[in-house]
C-alpha cells in the first residue's frame, strides 16, 4: 500500500470508507483479494461471485492460509459466496484469498 492508501486489490484509506465493489482478476497462484478489517471498520456484508468466461475457471477461497485449487470455498462459473452480520453471525474479518484453476479467473467482490 502507498502514501495514498491505494493497493492493487482496491482503495482504501483511514480516512475514507473501506467499502468496495470490485472485480479482481485471479490466475493460477495464490493471491490476496481482501486484506483483514480493523475493529474500528468491521465487514458487516462479504460477497464474492465467480463472473468468469469460462466454466473451467473455477475459483477457490481460502480463509486466512493461502489458496490451494478445489479447497475451501469452491465458486464454478456464476457460484456466489455470501456472510451478512446478524444477531448470531459475522463475517470472517481476516485476509481472504484465491486462486483459478485456470489463468482466466474474473471474482467479483462486495464489500461493505
């Protein structure tokens, strides 16, 4: 991250939102789509939808560790992951990863 706050996964600054809706390119390695939240800034809603070309380019999340191919969340073509606060519930505040079975991987993110 720089001076500015801008990272290659999205914006963000401690002076602004953290909220984002975004779509993140993900190939064949390991890449880091959503950096952990602060207390001052919870994740109150976390969507993520497989938007790639292909059927063959399915998406895996990984929670903390990096991503490994078919472990974790599995998103196929269209697949959409979802976690939203309720009275019993919140959504993971830590890193989040991913990585494509194939080079051509295309994850939309909702962040809130």
């Amino acid at each position: 991250m720089d001076e500015l706050g801008t990272s290659q996964i999205g914006f963000w600054s401690p002076y602004l939102d953290p909220n984002r809706s975004t779509s993140v390119a993900v190939g064949v390695a390991s890449i880091s789509v959503c950096d952990t939240r602060s207390l001052q800034t919870p994740r109150q809603v976390l969507v993520f939808r497989n938007i790639s070309p292909n059927a063959v380019d399915i998406i895996s999340l990984n929670f903390g560790q990096p991503a490994a191919a078919n472990v974790g969340v599995i998103l196929r073509q269209y697949d959409t992951y979802t976690e939203v606060v309720d009275a019993k519930f919140s959504p993971y505040q830590g890193s989040i990863n991913a990585i494509c079975a194939t080079a051509n991987g295309v994850l939309a993110i909702l962040e809130r």
